[in-house]
C-alpha cells in the first residue's frame, strides 16, 4: 500500500521523520551506521577495562607468530551487494 500527501505525491523518508519528530519531541532516528558505532564503542571500552584490571594483555607478535600469522593482503571496499 502506498500513501500519497494532500498534493498527491509520495511523501520522501524525510517528511515521515520530521512528523514523527513533531509528534516526539527530541526524536532522533538511530542509523545502522550508528548502532555499529555504538558497539564498537561498547566493545573498545570493555578492552580498556580488561586492560586497566589486569585481565587482558595486549603485547607484540612474535617472529615466530608473525611467520605463522602473516598480515592479510589490503582489499577493496566491500560491496554491499545491493545495486541502485
């Protein structure tokens, strides 16, 4: 089903938002892109916790590991899979 405005047209994602905003007040939409960056937040303090009480070490690879973990090879962006 789609809805159209009083003009007829179909009203952008944008014009749903500023309703809803109207209706509550201080609304923001949270973006997948922002709920990533929340996690990683999360994640990156729970390490510097582990780290400040002791219970995790971060150190340097060894010669050894670093022959039987060799560094990835650089690649492109990855695509999303979705084509416009």
């Amino acid at each position: 089903m789609i809805l159209f405005d009083s003009t007829g047209e179909q009203p952008s994602r944008n014009a749903a938002v500023a309703r809803r905003s109207a209706r509550y007040p201080g609304y923001m939409p949270i973006t997948q892109a922002d709920r990533a960056a929340e996690r990683r937040r999360v994640k990156l303090e729970d390490i510097r916790q582990q780290v400040a009480d002791g219970s995790l070490t971060i150190r340097k690879m060894t010669a050894a590991e670093r022959k039987l973990y060799p560094p990835r090879p650089a690649t492109g962006r990855r695509s999303s899979g979705r084509r416009r």
